[in-house]
C-alpha cells in the first residue's frame, strides 16, 4: 500500500490532516481506534460542537512555550477555520458566549461529514476500529504493528502522523499512546495532567457544598495565575461549571483559589445604600436579591444573616464583604481524566519544528493535537489548535 503517510487517530487533528493533505494530492491513511471517526468532536458542546473561538490567541493557551503557538496560528487562523467549513460543508457558524462559533445547524455530526466527504473526494483511506500497538524506526521510515478485526497486521510508511489524543476520555478510546511513542523515541515529555475538569471537596466542608448541589452562580474565580468570570456550579462533590473548568487548568494540588460570587457589584456600596435607606432589611434579605433561598440560607454557616443591615458593625459588614467577594476554596484533587475535557502536558514544543510539527529528531515523525505541550482554554480554543495542527503537518508530508 503506497501511502504518503499513515495517521494515528481520526480525532480533529488527525481528520484535518487527511483531508488537507487529500486536497495536495496525497493519499494517507487514517487509523481510529473507535468504530466511527471523530468520537471526541461529536460530544463536544453538547453534541453541538463550538468548533473555534473567534477570540484565539495565544493567551488562551497554557504551554511551556507560548511563543511555538505564533508560528501556527500565523499559518492556519480562525478565518481560515470558517471559510474552510463554509467551503466544504457550507457551515455558517453562529458565536455563542465568549466568541465561541457553533454551526448553525447546531449538529457536531455537520463538522464530521466535512471530513469524511473530503476524504472519500480525495482518496483518503480510514480504517476503523483499528488498535495501534507500536511504531518503530526502521531505516528508510516506519514500521507500524496494528489489531485489526482481530488480525495482527504491520505495516511500513516513510511518514508518520501521532493524532492520537490525550487521556480524557477512556470510553471515547483515549490513550496516551501518542506521549508513550514519544518517551520511546527519546522525546521529553512536559508532566500531564487533567485539566479542564471538575474539582472535589472533601472533608469538614463537603456537606456544605453538597447541600447546594444544582445551585449556579455567575461568579469570578481567580488565583494569582489567572482570572475567569462565568459560571460556577456548586455539585454532590465538589464545583464544577465553566469558570471551575476554566481554573482548574491552572491549578495544582494543595493550593486555594478564590471565588468572588458577586462580580459585577460591590458589597460595601450595597450595605451603605441600605443604611441609607433606613437598613430595616435583615443580611439576608439584600443577598435574596443576588442569589437563591438555598444559596443564602448556606452563606448563614458563615454570616449573620438574622442580623438588620442598620445594626450591622464593621467587623460583620468586612465579614459579609469577605465572604462573598474573597470566598476561599482548597480543592481535595479533581475527578480524573474521564470527566476532563482535555489533557495538559505532553510532548514538549522544544522537540519539534514549529512549522511542520516534525520531530527534530526523527525525520518523517510528527505529533499533533492533545498530545503536544498545548492546553487551550474552554470555549472551542482547542479544536482551533487541532484544526491548525492537521493543516501545518499535511503540509510537509
């Protein structure tokens, strides 16, 4: 079988790939492990799929190298993302919060079939539920060692595309196969992580956050890394919602964030204009303008809410203050891979050539993706870096 290249996973990346080098005039093979490709795109946004953010820059990526990403995004932009799906799937995209773009169709399959037709087009091959065990170096390219239907099968290529992934999510086929390859060519390997992913409270305080569990609030969480404002949702467990996925990317292990629950208004302005107007409402009732029965009834674990805002001293109006504007949380651990949206870590950018994605080492070798040192924020930031990361490596294939 003479291909140009054999791509590992029929993921975003490695879907962009094929049909970008199809329209070159390339023939690639893709191998997927599930029974249908692009597992991940399909559930993403709630099976609508917000396929780039029209806000991408290199900000909203954490990386050991932020500077690698210029390269890319000068190559493959957020235009180019549009007019490519308006081009081949006559997908009008509509922006939802934050600069995040949706098909108008609303249907994440609509991203797929754009794929899937470019491929059959341009002769592209895909095989399905395909296991790959290993590549090896031989001397003119690559030997890959695959399970097919069962049979175990080799197959060699002088080019070799890792679009396999990182590890969320298990049922979706994941693997760190793509940063295990890399180890195993000598590549270093930035620490991976969840990110994007819910957080856990246990402890004295977990009853606390239990007992609002269904609660949202539009809140700004932040740390001393980083600052989001959006929505927190308090769980069974622990908080989760965008803003809690937003830090958790940015947060490790025994340290706190803080979360102000009332952004977008002062405390102290507030209890002041009640004082002026007699102060006869109790603590309580003035939070019931700004969040629910349930959610007030719990900030009385920590403030006088019984108390009338006219007999309030200053010690319990800094309280109030405190509590809601500098709420403290510390995280017991985060709920693991299967409930992350993507990995943080992987192959670092230092081992490859930024315009092409090539390992510096290996000649014919490339990585794109999850499974490269790029971590985008939530909101469609990281399909716009594997859509980009398909485009720059079918480019030197």
């Amino acid at each position: 079988m003479d291909y140009d290249a054999i791509i590992i996973g029929g993921g975003a990346c490695g879907l962009m790939c094929a049909a970008q080098a199809g329209l070159l005039g390339k023939r690639t093979l893709v191998l997927e492990r599930n029974d249908k490709p692009g597992a991940k795109i399909l559930i993403s946004g709630g099976g609508r799929c917000n396929f780039t953010n029209l806000y991408t820059a290199p900000e909203n990526f954490i990386t050991e190298n932020p500077h690698f990403l210029h390269t890319a995004f000068s190559q493959w932009t957020v235009e180019d993302t549009i007019s490519f799906f308006e081009n081949f799937g006559k997908i009008q995209g509509q922006e939802k919060t934050l600069g995040q773009l949706f098909p108008k169709s609303n249907k994440a399959k609509d991203i797929v079939a754009v794929f899937t037709k470019l491929m059959y087009d341009t002769g592209q091959d895909i095989w399905l539920q395909t296991d790959v065990k290993s590549v090896e170096k031989r001397e003119e390219g690559y030997l890959v060692s695959l399970v097919r239907q069962g049979n175990d099968q080799q197959l060699f290529c002088r080019k070799v595309v890792f679009a396999s992934g990182g590890l969320p999510v298990t049922k979706l086929g994941a693997s760190d196969f793509a940063v295990r390859s890399a180890r195993q060519f000598g590549l270093s390997i930035v620490d991976t992580a969840p990110a994007l992913v819910p957080l856990t409270i246990t402890g004295k305080d977990a009853p606390w956050y239990a007992s609002l569990a269904g609660n949202s609030v539009f809140a700004r969480v932040y740390n001393n890394r980083i600052s989001f404002e959006e929505n927190i949702l308090f769980t069974h467990w622990g908080l989760s919602g965008p803003a809690i996925l937003q830090i958790s990317s940015y947060w490790r292990a025994g340290e706190t964030f803080t979360i102000d629950l009332l952004p977008k208004f002062r405390l102290d302005e507030l209890i002041k204009s009640e004082r002026a107007a007699g102060g006869k409402r109790t603590v309580g009732q003035m939070l019931n303008d700004y969040f629910t029965k349930r959610m007030v009834e719990a900030l009385g674990t920590y403030l006088p809410i019984e108390l009338k805002i006219a007999s309030i001293s200053k010690t319990n109006a800094k309280r109030v203050c405190d509590t809601i504007h500098k709420f403290t949380v510390k995280p017991a651990g985060d709920k693991g891979y299967d409930k992350a949206e993507v990995m943080r870590g992987g192959i670092s950018t230092d081992e490859l050539n930024p315009r092409t994605l090539e390992a510096k080492k290996h000649q014919g070798l490339y990585f794109g993706g999850e499974a490269v040192d790029i971590t985008g924020w939530l909101g469609g930031y990281n399909f716009q870096w594997a859509w980009a990361s398909g485009y720059l490596i079918a480019q030197d294939l």
